[in-house]
C-alpha cells in the first residue's frame, strides 16, 4: 500500500556522464561564480572612491584563491604604476622628503646616485692636488702675504731710523735696541743708561702704535683671504662635479622631483666635500669604505616601491598578516653608543606602498582584530595618501623620530571575509558602505551546468599537472565530482569547497605512488575518502559500539510505544557523521500542553524548541476541533547530554507523541527525520545523507533483515549522495528508504495501519491511528471538563 514512498537505488545517487571536453579557457576567471565574478568586473572598473571591493562567502571556498587569480589576469593589463623613494632633506632631516619616478626607474636611479657617489670619490680630493688648483690658492695666499709684508716693511723702515731692530716669529713681532749696528738682548739692555732705556721705551710704544695702523685693515685681509679661498673651493668643486651630474640631468631631465633633488645635492655637495674629502681637513684618518658609507647614508635613495621591477603590469598584494607596521610601514632604528637614531633610509615600505597603483587584499577578521589597523586604513583610503607614522603616539608613547612626507595613495582594497563579519560592519560602522561600496558574493554552491562542470573538471586536471600528481582517469574524475555535490549536499549543485577535492587528489596521488599505479583512478580516490573518514572517525566509531553493546539504547526492530528512533547530525572537528536517537514520549490527562524536557533543563535551543512547539499547533488544528486541547505531554530525546538545535526531530516527536497518545505500537526498525508545519506537511532538513549512513551503519552492524530502513522528507529527494553499500543493500532489497511529504504517510508506515484522511464531516474513518487519537484526547478533555465541574460543585 505505501510501496510508492520506497525510493528506488537509482535516485539514492547522483548517476552523470563525464562531459565531453572542450578547449581549455586560460581566462576561466572564477568557477561558477557569476554573480561574484561580475561584481569584481564592476569594482575594478570603477575609479571613483569609495568603490573598494568585499569578497563575502564562507572559508574553505577558494575565495582568496580565486579572487587573486582573477585580479592578477586583470592587473597583468594595466600599467605598471609610479616608483617612490624618499631621499634626505636637507634643510630638516626630521622630514624626509618623498619623489616620484616612472615606472621601473627607481632601482635604476638608485644605481645612478651609486655611480654619482663613486664619481665623486675618485674626483675628491684628487681635484683639489692639480696644479691649476695649487697655482690659483698659492696665488691667492701670495697677495695676502705681499700686502702683510709690506706693511710690516713700513714699521720695519721707520724702526730703524729710531736704532730700534725688528724681528718676526711667525705672526709674532717684537722690536729690540740697537747699538753700533747690534741688536741688544735683556742683560746688555739693562747695562744702559736710564735715559736710553726711557727713550726705548719711548720709540717702542710708537712703533707699536704705527704697527697697529698698518695692520689695521688685516682682518678684513684674511677675511679677503678666506674668502677668496672658499670660492675658488666652490669653483673647483662645482667644475669637478658639472660632467658628474650632467649626464645625470640628461638622464631626468622629464622628472620634476629628480632634477629638484639633484639641485639640492649639488648645493648640499659643496659643504660635503669641503668637510670630509679636502686634503687638509682631517680626512686622511677615513678610509674609503667609510667616506663612501657616510656619502651614501646621506645622498642614495631609499627605493620603496618600483614596480615594473618587480613585475610586469599593476601589483596584487596579499598580505597575510596585516598588524599596523605591516600594512604601513615602519621606521628603524639603530644604536649609536646607546642612543637610537634613524635617517631617511631606515623607513621600510607597508603593503600599502606596495600595492599603491593595484589591488591589496586584506583578511577582513585580521584588519578588525589588529590595534589601529582598520581605523588607519579607513584614514588612509578617505584622505587618499600613506602617512608612516606609531599609532602608539596617541597613547603617549613616543617611538618615532621622523616624519616622512605623505605618498598619495591610489589602491584598490579587496577585504575577503565571511557574511557574520561583513553585515556586521554594515550595521556598527557608519563608514563602511561608504568606502567599501562593492559586494562580491561568493556562493556555498555551484550549479551543476555542463560548463561548470566542464570547468571542474579543467580545473582538477590542471591542478594535478601542475602539483606534480599522476594523472586523473575519467572515473577518477566522475567520482570527485559525485565527491563534491555531496559535499553540496545536492545532485544538481557543486560545493564551492574546491580546495577538499584538491586535498583528495594529493592524498590519492601519495597512494598511488605507493600501490605503484600509472595514474590516479577511482580506486585511488575511494581509497583516499576512506582513509580521511577512518582517521576523522574515532568519535563515530566509539558511538557505534556504545549502541551495540547496549549503553546507548537504539533498537533496530520489534515495535514499542512511545519510543522512536530519530536521526541526528554531529559536527565535530573536520568530520561530520550521523547517528540515531531515541525520542519518547508519555501522555497524561493535565493542562500543561506538550513540554519539551530539552527546553525545560535549557539543553534544547531556540529552533529546536519551535520545532516542539509546532506540534500543539498541529495538535489543535488535527485532532481538536470541537472540543479543547487538553493535554499534558513529554517529549525527550534520550541519553543526549549536550546542546541539541534545529527541528529535524519534530516530524519524530510528532508520530511518537501520537504513538504514545494512542497506545499504538511503532516499527523500531525505522528511523525518521523531518521537519514539520502546523499542517502537517513534511520539510526538509539538511545532513540528509549522514543521517542516513549513521542508521544503516548500526543495522548493518547487527545484521540486515530486509525491513530495516529511513524515513525521509519527500523535499530531500534531490539531496540524496549516498554510499555506495547503502546503495548495493538497497538494490538487494536488505535496506529501504521512504520519502514522505505528509504526517501521515509516516504514521501509516510506523505503524502499519491506514492514519487516515479527514472527510467533509471533518472526521477520521473509524479505527485509523487519527481516529484514536481524536477520541482519546476527547477522552482527556471530558475528564478534564468533569473535574472542572467537581471543583466548582466544591
């Protein structure tokens, strides 16, 4: 009679041929994801602010993956953006100054300062021991010594004329008293008559006085001197560096910022060499090395970013950790005799440096959970420039010793997360939608098309070629896909959980390479799926034990009142199995309606708990119609000991409350599951297929008998990926799966009586399970009513 609701072995899996094949597309983009696709199309399009991109969809799908593999076929197309360097400002060194260069010049640039630097050591202080050099600063030092000379001569001229003698000592003069043609020293001086001492005396003060007239002006001579010096320095210097930087100048001529540097060099240059490379000025303790490092450390470039030198078109970067410095950079420090101190070329370039003029993709978890990171890359995007600074500055604590001049920042942010943490933002952070206007949603599933698979397919090949794995056999490739619906949990859908398939062809390669085959077949693959569940399966396996050897009581046949086998879904870790419960029920006359003990001792959560709750309404709309529901019931599910959700028990706890309610005993060799509405009609549910495995399992294990078997909703048909030994039983007639859309149609096969149909008189046909349960509650109701009459009468 309800042969019609046995499925038979051939819906029970999904059954495809492999799809013929077709050229390989080099721009597959991403893999069924049509809508995501389009909405990155659309944001990379899109120039104007504001319009940065996030990658919603669930981890494990490939977003990150695929979502890189695209943008980098895009970026390969655009032009490579700007070179930055930062170089020494002169006039405040505390504010390194920023240039732009063209694309792929900043390395060359950096080598070309190099060679500048190297020229200037070999030109210095070589220019300054030439003989036009020597001849020009002897020259300069022989006017002043001329003009000194005769001034003296002048002082020297008019002594004489007073028996006074002259004498000089370097720059020292003194003046001593003559007589018959001789200087005289102190002790012969002494000799002297008072009166020509007094007149020594006399003379030596005057010529003292006509000394300081004619060398009146000496200051300003050796200022002259000086002077004169310094600028035949300055001559010699700017000569020797004019074909230096020449060539230069040539070179850049087209780059604002490089010819404004190298004026600033040339003027700084002066001073450089006058102090550490001129002959006489306390250069001849350096070594080259170190007159080199510190001509360096003061005019080299430090190249942040060059991007045709690194890679041809816009840059993708990826940052996998993005604390503050990471994603902006940083500025290092060094120890100089216990002191830190930095230059311009201890500033390190962030990822946003690096992916400035392309696309940076963010883990949106690490961007929220990071100190600063999202309220400075919110800064950074809506002020459209890169400010390396400490974000712990704010906090008083002072780390940074620069302030390097902003970049101008022009990226695409790509921030990949999941839907909790994106709908999230939307609602808490009033600026999110403002800069991060594009979604691109990433679907769980991907529909079973002859291109998607095609694609699939594609894409399990080539990922075997290029790990290095043996080659896939047509069944291999069969058996992934059936593999990944179900995953899907759907004959017509792929899971977009792409990377487990990939996971199962490296696992079968290692195998296969143990077992010696020439390629990868669907043995190998079987195998590989075998061996993930049996390592993934020690909590199952002890489960299944406990069931047969009685501490976990299941029965698997005979009949029972008020005692149902439902089925369950455990997700623990990696793995996901089933495994059926007992569910009971008790009825008494009372008023308290159907209690859920899971709700009661707070075990069972919300959805679970509609789920019961949903039976007094079927109950009422069923059953109570002419006379009120007055019911006190219990529903358990027995020996569960942890938080039990969702409501794929409620079709269960229906037929075991009837069976209870009724005293009409139910096949303990069937397991249902199902959801149900206040009419009784039968819902899906998901982990359809574990369930399933999990009830079969604990048959098998106790031997098949041909009446063992699983109630399903008729709605979870589609979803059927089942294994292979459920299917041969099913096919050997030791196993048997319903699919019922109805309360009904479950009862009828729980108990093996008609449950029967309501007719125009809104009754059920007598002796249906229906029927008796529409009088016994009748039954509860007048008892109820009789005592209510009793206590009134009291």
């Amino acid at each position: 009679m309800l042969d019609h609701l046995k499925l038979p072995a051939s819906a029970l899996k999904l059954t495809l041929d492999l799809p013929h094949p077709t050229a390989p597309n080099p721009a597959s983009g991403i893999l069924g994801q049509q809508r995501a696709q389009s909405a990155l199309a659309f944001g990379i399009a899109m120039k104007a602010p504001g319009y940065n991109i996030f990658v919603m969809g669930e981890p494990g799908t490939g977003r990150l993956s695929m979502v890189s593999q695209y943008l980098g076929e895009q970026a390969e197309r655009q032009e490579s953006p700007l070179s930055y360097a930062y170089v020494e400002n002169f006039d405040n060194p505390r504010e390194p100054v920023a240039i732009e260069l063209p694309s792929g010049e900043g390395h060359n640039f950096a080598k070309d300062i190099e060679k500048l630097i190297d020229g200037v050591l070999a030109t210095f202080p070589a220019s300054f021991e030439s003989p036009s050099y020597q001849q020009k600063k002897t020259a300069i030092e022989r006017r002043f010594s001329q003009r000194y000379n005769s001034a003296i001569d002048l002082v020297d001229k008019k002594a004489r004329e007073m028996d006074v003698a002259l004498y000089r000592d370097n720059d020292a003069i003194t003046f001593l008293p003559i007589q018959n043609n001789k200087a005289l020293d102190e002790e012969q001086f002494t000799l002297l008559p008072q009166a020509e001492r007094d007149a020594f005396h006399q003379h030596t003060e005057e010529l003292e006085e006509y000394l300081s007239e004619v060398l009146l002006e000496l200051p300003q001579w050796r200022r002259a001197l000086v002077e004169e010096m310094r600028q035949l320095d300055n001559d010699t210097i700017k000569l020797a560096l004019e074909p230096l930087l020449a060539e230069l100048t040539g070179t850049y001529q087209n780059v604002d910022d490089v010819i404004t540097y190298l004026a600033e060099v040339e003027k700084n240059l002066s001073l450089t060499i006058g102090d550490l490379l001129m002959p006489s000025r306390g250069g001849e303790g350096r070594e080259f090395v170190s007159k080199r490092q510190i001509l360096i450390e003061q005019y080299l470039p430090n190249i942040l970013v060059d991007c045709k030198h690194d890679g041809v078109g816009a840059p993708v970067i990826y940052e996998p950790h993005p604390i503050y410095q990471n994603l902006f950079g940083r500025i290092e420090y060094v120890s100089d005799q216990g002191t830190l101190v930095t230059n311009y070329r201890r500033i390190c370039p962030g990822s946003l440096h690096r992916a400035n003029g392309g696309y940076l993709i963010l883990d949106a978890e690490k961007v929220l959970t990071y100190p600063f990171v999202w309220e400075g890359l919110k800064r950074a995007l809506k002020a459209g420039k890169i400010e390396i600074e400490s974000p712990y500055s704010e906090l008083g604590i002072n780390t940074i010793t620069l302030k390097p001049e902003v970049i101008p920042l022009n990226v695409k942010v790509v921030l990949v997360g999941d839907r909790d943490i994106y709908y999230l933002l939307e609602e808490l952070d009033s600026e999110f939608n403002e800069m991060f206007r594009v979604l691109a949603d990433f679907d769980d599933h991907i529909k079973r098309t002859p291109d998607n698979v095609g694609q699939f397919v594609q894409l399990l090949t080539r990922h075997a070629a290029d790990s290095g794995a043996k080659a896939l056999t047509d069944h291999a490739l069969l058996r992934l896909i059936e593999h990944s619906c179900r995953l899907a949990e759907d004959q017509g859908r792929l899971s977009a959980h792409v990377n487990q398939c990939l996971e199962i062809i490296a696992e079968a390669n290692l195998l296969a390479g143990q077992s010696g085959a020439d390629d990868i077949g669907k043995p190998e693959i079987e195998l590989a799926l075998s061996a993930r569940e049996q390592r993934n399966g020690r909590i199952a396996e002890a489960i299944l034990e406990e069931m047969l050897d009685g501490t976990i009581l299941i029965d698997t046949d005979g009949q029972a009142i008020g005692k149902v086998n439902g089925l369950t879904v455990m997700d623990i870790g990696g793995s996901s199995f089933g495994a059926p419960a007992r569910i009971t029920a008790t009825v008494h006359p009372g008023s308290r309606g159907i209690v859920d003990i899971e709700r009661e001792v707070e075990l069972g959560q919300p959805i679970h708990s509609k789920g019961v709750m949903i039976l007094t309404g079927y109950l009422g709309h069923c059953y109570a119609q002419q006379f009120p529901l007055a019911i006190s019931a219990s529903i358990a599910m027995e020996q569960s000991y942890g938080h039990i959700d969702g409501d794929s028990a409620s079709l269960a706890e229906l037929c075991c409350l009837i069976s209870a309610l009724t005293r009409t005993p139910i096949r303990q060799d069937l397991a249902m599951t199902g959801s149900i509405n206040q009419y009784g009609e039968v819902q899906a549910i998901g982990g359809v297929n574990e369930k399933i495995e999990g009830f079969f399992a604990l048959c098998q294990a106790r031997g098949l008998t041909g009446t063992q078997g699983v109630i399903i909703p008729t709605s979870n048909k589609r979803h059927l990926m089942l294994k292979q030994d459920v299917i041969d039983a099913v096919k050997k007639g030791l196993f048997e799966i319903y699919a019922v859309s109805k309360a009904d149609e479950a009862l009828s096969l729980l108990t093996g009586q008609d449950a029967g149909a309501m007719n125009e008189a809104r009754q059920y046909p007598e002796g249906s399970v229906n029927f008796k349960a529409v009088a016994r509650l009748k039954e509860i109701s007048d008892l109820a009513s009789d005592d209510d009459k009793e206590t009134e009468t009291g």
